[in-house]
C-alpha cells in the first residue's frame, strides 16, 4: 500500500491538492522445480515490462507462468488495467475518447485495457548470448476500440570482461 500527497502550486493555475491511495503490490506466487526446469505461477498485482521497457513497464494486475528449462523460457501474461489508480501510472489513450478522470479523488480507476503477452528466451544461445522475443497486445475494453500490437526482440551478453551491450527493436 502506498500514499503520495500530490501539490499544485497556486501560480501555475491549479491550486489542486490530491491524497493519493494505491495497492503497489499484492501477489500470490508459486515456483515449482522439476528434474531440469522450473515453472512459476504469479498472481495478482505485481510489477510487468517487456524486454524493452518502453511499451509496458508499471505494475498490473494480471496472471503470468513462466516455464524456465536450461536453454529455453518460455512466459506468457494476461491482465486488467481498470482496477489500478491512473494517479500513479500512465495508459495511452486516444485523444478523443470516452475515458473522463476526476483527478481531484485519491483513486481514480485507469481506462480498461487487457494487456497480453507471449514471451520466448534464449538465455545461452551462443557465446553467453541471450535472445529475447515478446509479443505484446492491448485489448481496450472500452468503446473507443484503441487496440495495440508490439513485438519486440533484445539480444544481449558479453562482449568482453566487464564490457556487456543490450541491443533491443519493438515493432508496432
């Protein structure tokens, strides 16, 4: 649980004081290790991204399994942005939608998306090389139909002692 005091100083037009009250973390968790892999069970709300960072990187409320085996993961994710507070996270919208927060409340819920992923991982596919590829969708669950399609592919590792790079590209 989490509380912010958000002030607007009065010279900037806005004289607006908010109490903001948000959940950042409720999770039940479950990992299974088997002869040569792993499998995790996440559920609640919990903090996602994508490889990247940039197209979704904030706390969700959601399912996710991964399926970890020595040379391969494989993570897929399922979740529902309408119950977080929009005071603490940002969900694009179209510029003329039928999303109209009151700002002005300490819990304001966020526009109605369900965001997806499918996840697939090399971690050692050569010379300490890892292969990353996601793909990401964003159902609105709203009328105004804002649907949204990514993926993205990182590679990553050593190049020598102490000097590592992280490549990434997302599509969309």
């Amino acid at each position: 649980e989490s509380y912010k005091y958000h002030y607007k100083a009065a010279e900037a037009g806005d004289d607006t004081n908010v109490n903001i009250l948000d959940i950042d973390l409720l999770k039940l968790s479950v990992e299974r290790a088997f002869k040569n892999a792993n499998l995790t069970l996440a559920a609640g709300r919990f903090p996602v991204s994508d490889s990247t960072r940039m197209i979704y990187n904030q706390y969700s409320d959601g399912l996710y399994m991964k399926f970890a085996l020595p040379t391969v993961t494989f993570g897929i994710y399922g979740g529902y942005t309408g119950l977080l507070n929009a005071q603490n996270i940002t969900i694009i919208t179209p510029d003329k939608t039928s999303y109209n927060p009151d700002f002005t409340l300490s819990y304001v819920l966020a526009p109605k998306y369900i965001p997806f992923s499918l996840m697939i991982d090399f971690p050692v596919l050569f010379a300490n090389q890892e292969l990353s590829v996601q793909a990401w969708g964003f159902a609105d669950v709203s009328d105004d139909a804002y649907n949204r399609f990514y993926a993205t592919a990182s590679l990553s590792g050593p190049l020598a002692a102490n000097m590592y790079y992280s490549a990434s590209r997302a599509f969309g």
